[in-house]
C-alpha cells in the first residue's frame, strides 16, 4: 500500500507541479498585464506546461516509480527513488516562471506576497537548516501556495472593485 501511494506521489508531482505554470498565467492576466492578453502568452504558457510535463514523465518519473526503495527517515517509512539526483529542473523552470509573475505583481499593484511565497520557497531549498525533519520543503511549499491563493485573491478583489 505504502509503494502504491508513493508510486502515487511521482506522478502527481510530474502532472500537477507544472500547472503552477498555468496558475502563473492567470495571475498575469489577472493583474492587467497587457502582454499576457495576446494569444500567444496563452500558447506559450500552454506549451511551457505541457513540456514540463513530458520532461518530468520521461526524465524521470518511469524511472523513479521503477527504483523505488523502502528507506527509514526520521523514524517513518517512506519510498525513494534509488539512483536520481541532480537539481530538479521542472521545480527550478516552474520557480523561475512564478518569480517572473510575483514581480509583475509587485511592480504593477505593490503586492508582495506571491514574491514573498516563490522567494521562500528558492531561499528554503538554498539554505539548509538544523532541523531533524524533511517536512521543511512541505512547509515552504504551503507558503507558496498560500501565497498563490492570496495573490489570486487580491488581484480578484481589486478587479472588482474597478468593475463598481
């Protein structure tokens, strides 16, 4: 059962970690940029995506979910991917593309928090910190996410109150 989820796990994160790219798109639109209205934004982000997808599946999710491993970390079992290393370029793709649109955010409505979100999120997988636990990278990984959420919150808010 444990394998199962874990198989699980990979293939979530090689299908929905690249719709961040997405998610990036409509915040663009969102904040009034204007480029990000023309088509080809649209398709850009689309293809970007996509690609992420492929090259994650391809270049390495098979393999992982092939070499899983049973490991102990930190007194709980857990499946690995035996033999992957190397910096995970789709995260790094993905990171780069929301820290392009948190600036937009930031230059264009002084919002800060989706800057704030994607810079934690690099700065936590940087910086390594004295503590016995690999839920660290979960915790900057919600940040984010929060982040997302209340950027789109706000850019929706102040939408509305340009349509009154």
């Amino acid at each position: 059962m444990l394998m199962v989820l874990s198989s699980l796990r990979f293939w979530l994160h090689a299908f929905a970690t690249p719709t961040l790219i997405l998610v990036g798109y409509h915040i663009l639109r969102s904040s009034g940029a204007r480029f990000a209205n023309r088509s080809i934004t649209s398709v850009v982000a689309w293809l970007i995506t996509l690609g992420l997808v492929v090259y994650q599946i391809v270049g390495f999710t098979v393999s992982e979910v092939k070499n899983l491993k049973v490991t102990e970390e930190y007194g709980v079992l857990r499946y690995m991917a035996e033999g992957h290393g190397g910096p995970p370029m789709m995260v790094i793709i993905v990171g780069l593309v929301l820290l392009f649109v948190s600036l937009i955010v930031l230059f264009k409505h002084k919002w800060v928090w989706l800057f704030v979100g994607t810079a934690l999120l690099f700065a936590g997988q940087l910086i390594s910190l004295p503590v016995e636990s690999g839920a660290l990278t979960n915790v900057y990984e919600l940040i984010l996410i929060l982040s997302i959420w209340r950027t789109t919150t706000f850019l929706k808010n102040s939408t509305d109150h340009r349509r009154r």
